[in-house]
C-alpha cells in the first residue's frame, strides 16, 4: 500500500518524467518535419527538446538534438550559426568518452570550415580526429585527415609538413587499394615537389 509520502514523492517525479517524455516526442515530431522538408519547423522543436534535455542532463539525447540542429543550419548554408551547436556536441562526447561521436562531430566542424574557406581553424580538429583514427585503427578516416592536414599545411606555406602528411596519405591509400583518392594525393604531392624546387624532398629519400 502507498503511504502519503510515496504519493507526494511519486507527484514530484511525474512532473519532470511528463516533461522529458515531451521532449522525446518533440525530438521525433522534429525528425520527421526534417524528412518533410520543414526545416524550420524542425529546428524550433529540436530546440524545445534540447533545452529540456540538457535541464535534466540527458547529455546523450541533448548532444543527438544540438548535432541535427547543426546539420539544419548547415543545409540552410549557415555555416557560422553550424558551428556552435556543432562544437556543443563535440564537447559532449569528449566530457563523455564517446570518441567515435567525438571524430564524427570534429569532422562536421572540419567541413564547416572548409565550406566558410577558413581552412586554418580546421586544423586543430584534423589532428584530433588523425588521433582518433589511429587509436582505433581506422586507417582510410586517417588518411582523409592526413590528406586533410597537407591541405592546410599546403596552403599556409609550410610545403614540407604538407608533403610529408600528404606522403603518408598516399601510402595508406595505396595500402587500402583505394587507388583515385590515392592518385588524386600524388597530384598534389607532385605540385608540391615542384614548389620545393629540387624534385627530391628528405622525406622522400628515406622512403
């Protein structure tokens, strides 16, 4: 039997559970408006849900919201409102461990910033990604990052560090048999032989 006390307990509770329940249907509505094409419409309810995920720090549920409404604002080419909610969940899976969700968020962000053409802020996110691949043997995400970082490198003048990721690129993705985008590396390391000036680059010689 109910003591008076459980009743009142149990009347606290239904409050907040009744809230998050609401915010779990909102991130659904929300899901399909974005299928329908109501950009807008979606974005407002992921909005709404995230809000009262992260007020009862449902961290897993609030980062899935502030991802999608990253990938809104990015379709809708607001490439700088992207970033924040992108950023928001990366902070997320880093506080909680996730590193797989870590890497994708990070590469969103990567994309994001090459689609804006500031390609240096995208670096730190390159290398942390690089880490990622490389703790968790993931050799082709690796390579994109290498191939990713000698853009960068490439860009800002450092031409040896450029060459150097952009060489490793290559050999991963010859390793993987994913011969174009190995071409396409060779490419842009033959560009860069020819800004260094001699055709042969150290790393080269001890390869």
């Amino acid at each position: 039997m109910t003591t008076e006390k459980e009743t009142l307990e149990q009347e606290k509770k239904d409050p907040s559970e009744k809230e998050i329940a609401e915010a779990r249907k909102w991130y659904q509505e929300a899901q399909i408006m974005w299928a329908q094409g109501r950009s807008l419409d979606a974005l407002a309810r992921y909005e709404e849900a995230l809000e009262v995920f992260l007020r009862h720090q449902l961290y897993k549920e609030a980062a899935n919201a502030v991802e999608k409404i990253g990938d809104i604002q990015f379709w809708r080419g607001n490439f700088k409102k992207a970033l924040k909610p992108y950023k928001m969940a990366l902070d997320i899976c880093e506080e909680f461990g996730d590193e797989i969700g870590a890497a994708v968020m990070a590469e969103k962000i990567i994309y994001t910033y090459k689609k804006m053409d500031e390609y240096e802020k995208a670096l730190p996110y390159l290398y942390r990604v690089l880490e990622i691949a490389e703790k968790y043997g993931d050799a082709h995400r690796a390579a994109r990052m290498l191939a990713g970082i000698g853009d960068v490198k490439s860009l800002t003048g450092e031409y040896q560090t450029a060459f150097e990721a952009y060489e490793l690129a290559a050999k991963i993705y010859q390793g993987l048999g994913s011969l174009e985008q190995a071409r396409l590396t060779e490419k842009a390391l033959e560009a860069l032989r020819n800004k260094l000036g001699s055709g042969e680059t150290p790393s080269e010689s001890s390869g």
